[in-house]
C-alpha cells in the first residue's frame, strides 16, 4: 500500500505510469535483500540507462545537506557532472565492496580502464542500518550487490528491501521510496522521478500532507539517522541546471518533519 492508496498526495502535479524513478525513461532498480537473524541489510542498485555508463556517461550532479556520511565517488561526479557507473545504495560499512563491485563490472566491459583509459568513478551511498542489522558482520559481498544490479528492471519493490531492509523512519520501519510526477516542456511530455533510502527523522516528527503529525507512541530521540535522495529526469539539463533541481529536495524532506541533525547524513 502506498500514500495514494491512503488519499494523502503532494503537490499538484500527476504522477508517473508507476509513480516511481522508473518512470523516467532508461532508469531501472533493482534489489537484494539478506535477511537472516542478526542480518538485515541489502543493496539497492539505480541504473540511470541500459548501456555502457562508462562510455555513456549521463550528465550528474551531487549535493551534501549534511555530512555525516560515507558515500564514495561524490566529489568527482560533482567536479566533472558525469555518473560513471550504476549508483548503488547499502549500509555504511558495505561501500566499499559495493564500490569494488562496480569497478570490477566497469573493467569487465571495459578492460582498457586503468590501463589505457582513465580510472572509473564508482559511486556508492550509504545509511546506518546498525539498529535493526548487526552490522559490524559486514555480509555483503560483491555478489550480492552484483545480484542487485542484474535484477534491475523498471518494476521493483519499495519498502524494507534491499539497502531499505534495515531502515527506520520517524520511529518506524524506514527503507526504500520512490515517486514521480509528469510535466510538460514546450509541449512535450517529461518526467521528473525520485528514490528516497528513508532512515531519518526522529519519532514524533512526521507530518503528513494533510498536517497531521502522527508519532509511533515512543519518546523523541537524537537524530542520527540519514537519507539518500536520488532524483532522476529525462529533462535535458546541464549540470548546473540538476544542481538547481537537487537541491529543492531539501524543501520535501523538511515538509516530512526532517530538520537534518548535527549526525544525520544527508545527500
């Protein structure tokens, strides 16, 4: 069941066919989930398109709400507006054999990189998900976040699945998001699309569209918690035109409740 379902929608505008990321033409998710005593965890993988992103390189930007995080291959996807690889999302401490993973992909395709071409951006972001998953286990493995970047399709799941398995929200189960809505560009039709690794916002602190602020009967904690937003469109924007868009999905995070604490990382 998702919010529409429930008769709470924001803003004006329609939503998409699937009302997901995967309304943007080319953009496809997929998960893998690892759910098994202390384990709750996952990967989430985002292909912007079907192709060679190492040789297709789609146009890119990043933005830091607060820093508190670990996320890797921001600084030159920012620096030169250039997605070299698939964004995979995961708990912190797996980026770095997500981010293996993905260089290992780029080279298998491209065995010239590092060699006779440039290195490859890997670009993987992370929450905490050490409430609910034992984290310090560390059990993904480059084969589950390759398993997530196979299953990519443009029908995916939402909820507690894959880097979402572990998430809390607000004091309730976190996990994966997504929505889209349509728009008109001089006549044609575009799409604006958005998936949101929810594990942020301290409990009492939602606010749903129509101004009830709903609390999960527990007393208000620290916020620690993080959010990962990525927006996709087939608009066709520079780079210093995503940086404009990007950064207004502050303004959506704050009529959820969210205020973005001193430990909260948000990108």
């Amino acid at each position: 069941m998702r919010a529409r379902d429930l008769g709470l929608a924001c803003g004006r505008l329609p939503p998409g066919a699937r009302n997901s990321i995967a309304d943007v033409p080319g953009v496809t998710v997929g998960h893998r989930t690892l759910i098994s005593g202390e384990t709750c965890t996952g990967v989430t993988a985002v292909l912007p398109h079907e192709g060679d992103i190492f040789r297709d390189k789609p146009v890119a930007a990043a933005h830091v709400l607060n820093g508190f995080g670990k996320s890797i291959g921001l600084m030159q996807m920012e620096e030169l507006g250039q997605l070299e690889t698939p964004l995979l999302l995961t708990n912190t401490f797996s980026v770095g054999v997500c981010g293996q993973a993905l260089i290992r992909r780029a080279i298998a395709a491209n065995p010239g990189i590092g060699r006779k071409t440039s290195t490859v951006n890997p670009v993987v972001c992370e929450c905490n998900d050490g409430y609910l998953n034992d984290i310090q286990a560390m059990v993904v493995s480059e084969a589950d976040a390759l398993a997530a970047l196979d299953v990519a399709d443009i029908a995916f799941e939402f909820g507690a699945v894959g880097a979402g398995a572990g998430m809390s929200a607000f004091g309730f189960k976190g996990g994966i998001g997504s929505s889209s809505r349509k728009l008109l560009l001089d006549g044609s039709p575009r799409h604006l699309g958005v998936l949101t690794l929810a594990n942020f916002g301290r409990a009492g602190d939602l606010c749903l569209p129509d101004g009830r602020i709903i609390s999960p009967g527990e007393p208000a904690t620290p916020e620690q918690g993080s959010v990962i937003v990525v927006i996709a469109t087939d608009v066709p924007l520079e780079h210093r035109q995503l940086q404009r868009v990007i950064r207004r999905a502050s303004v959506g995070l704050a009529r959820c409740g969210s205020f973005f604490g001193n430990g909260s990382g948000d990108v």
